[in-house]
C-alpha cells in the first residue's frame, strides 16, 4: 500500500517533508507559516529574548492516544462520546517522520544492542510501517488517535504494529489517562449508564466504567445501583468534585468529573488569574 506522493525540490518525499502529525494539524487550522531556516536553527545557547518558555505557549493543542483498532477508537470518540472530526491523513514514512517521532527510542534500542523491533518501535524509515492519523475535536481540546501499522495492512484496519499493553493500571508510573468535563446541568451517574449502553449497541462491550462500591465480577459490577456510577467528594479542598474512572475502547483511562461547588471557584479562580498574568507578560 505504498503511495507516491511526488517529489519536492532536494529530493526529499514529499510526505516527509512533514515534519510532524502535529504540525500537519496546525498548518490546516491556522495556516501558520513554516519555520524558516535560520529558526530551525535556534538552540539553547540563542534562545528568544523576548519571552520565557511559558508565555510562549498558547494551551495545550492535542492529546495523541496510539491505538489497535482505528475505526473503532473513531466510532468512540466520535458517535459515543460526540467529537466532530477535525482531519485525517495517514501513510506517513520515509526518514524525516521516523527521526521526528522516534530518535529517542532507536538511540535506546541502540544502546541495549538489541534490534529496535523488539522494542516495539516501527521502521517508518523504511516503510515498513506506516503511521495514519485522525484528529477529533471537543470543545476544549483536540484529540489525535494514532495506529502505526504494517505496511501490508489497510488503513483503519483492526491490527496494529505492536500488540498492546494488557496492563493499564492508572497506577503505573508514566501512564496517562484523558479526562472528559461533563456539564453542570447533566445528571453525572445516569451519564455514565448513557455511556456504557451507548458503547454496548456498537459492540464496545469492554467500555465500562468503574463503580463507588466494591464488586469482584461483572456482574456485581452490572447489578450496581445508579448512584454507584460517580464519586462526590463533598469535604476538604475538592468540595464539589464529582468523578469516575472508566475503561474505553482501547483499553485507555478515561476520567469523567464534574466541578461544582467551591471547587468550581477555585479552578474558575485559577483559570483567570492565568489569564492575566499571560496578558501582563505580553
């Protein structure tokens, strides 16, 4: 399934003059300009002199959940949880994306002497596999789903490269979970029955949310009362916060919470003060 994308001046693929999944997205929303020469080479010793790191941020742009199955992840976050598709592009290879994404893993695998497969790492360099991406937006923040496929492997297809992890413990240092804010006005734990059943008619029966009382099956879990379904917190700092955490398609954590009450104030409180201290700097 390789495609010839055309050649730009120098030779070069003209998929990898991609230089990232990210910068693909940010050229299609803001039509910003590509860096030129003399800032790609800008480095420690000439950093910018007007700004320090932080101000020079605008947010965060996306969270990247790599997945098996990509037509599933996209039926999730799409017709379960109600993004809108933002854009898709897929068949990226060639060195400069492989050196974009994975310098630091293939120095690793270099320097364990082992082969870099083993590891799990892809040879996009040399087409082996490919990456495909599909960026699906919320009102807050846009979420890229990733597969790093075969190459003799269709798009949206239901096997990745590398089998996934079968432990996903929150717990687990370095893992990371997305956290969904429902609104003020929806009534948290039939939300999340919401959720389960909507997951269910598509065949997502593995999408489950945890509950509040113990259970040691499914069906305990299953049999729980309503109100198990979300966690208030009603004394201390996190007054108001209300949350559960929830398996999704991919086996990802998932986090769904409320902010009501005095915890609201602070986090509303925070996200102002913020504000204008980034206008002060400016």
């Amino acid at each position: 399934m390789a495609e010839n994308h055309g050649q730009i001046s120098g030779g070069l693929n003209r998929r990898d003059a991609l230089k990232s999944t990210g910068a693909v997205l940010a050229a299609s929303m803001t039509g910003m300009a590509t860096p030129t020469a003399a800032q790609g080479r800008q480095t420690a010793s000439s950093p910018n002199p007007e700004l320090p790191i932080g101000p020079r941020l605008q947010g965060i742009q996306h969270f990247g959940l790599t997945v098996q199955d990509m037509e599933r992840a996209f039926t999730f976050y799409t017709e379960v949880l109600g993004g809108t598709e933002v854009m898709r592009d897929g068949d990226f290879q060639g060195e400069r994306i492989h050196n974009t994404l994975l310098t630091s893993q293939e120095i690793e695998a270099h320097a364990r002497g082992v082969n870099p497969r083993t590891m799990g790492i892809p040879d996009l360099r040399g087409g082996g596999q490919r990456l495909d991406v599909r960026f699906i937006q919320f009102d807050n923040v846009v979420i890229e789903l990733l597969q790093y496929r075969d190459a003799d492997e269709p798009m949206g297809g239901p096997r990745a490269f590398a089998e996934p992890l079968d432990h996903m413990s929150p717990a687990f240092p370095r893992m990371m979970h997305i956290c969904f804010h429902i609104r003020d006005d929806v009534d948290f734990n039939q939300f999340i029955a919401d959720l389960e059943a909507g997951a269910a008619r598509r065949g997502m029966t593995h999408v489950r949310a945890n509950r509040v009382v113990t259970v040691t099956s499914e069906a305990e879990r299953s049999a729980a009362p309503l109100d198990a379904n979300s966690n208030p917190i009603t004394e201390g700092k996190s007054a108001g916060w209300r949350l559960i955490y929830c398996t999704g398609s991919e086996g990802e954590q998932l986090e769904f919470v409320q902010a009501l009450g005095p915890v609201k104030q602070t986090f509303d409180s925070a996200l102002e003060a913020r504000r204008k201290m980034v206008a002060a700097s400016r």
